[in-house]
C-alpha cells in the first residue's frame, strides 16, 4: 500500500468513527462525544489536504 492510500482509509475510518461519535452524543444529549466527533472530522480533513 502506497502512503496515500493508507492516510485516505485513515481518514475515512475518523470520518466514520466522528459520525458516529456525533450521533451517539445527539441520541443521549450530552456535549462531549459531539465535540470529539467533530475533532476526529477537523483531523480527517486535514490528513485528506495532505494526500493531495
């Protein structure tokens, strides 16, 4: 596997993990887990600007 392969999977895998972070926090209406998961999507974006 090429080096932009594996930081575009990585980013996908935080896409999702963010997604589901942010649904978990909407479901039981707490602040944190939202927070997180837009962290993990503010980090996924970046690591997608640098495969390019």
């Amino acid at each position: 596997m090429r080096k932009t392969q594996v930081i575009g999977i990585v980013a996908l895998l935080l896409v999702i993990i963010g997604v589901a972070m942010i649904a978990i926090g909407i479901k039981m209406r707490i602040l944190p887990p939202p927070l997180t998961g837009v962290g993990f999507m503010l980090i996924a974006w970046a690591l997608w600007t640098m495969r390019k």
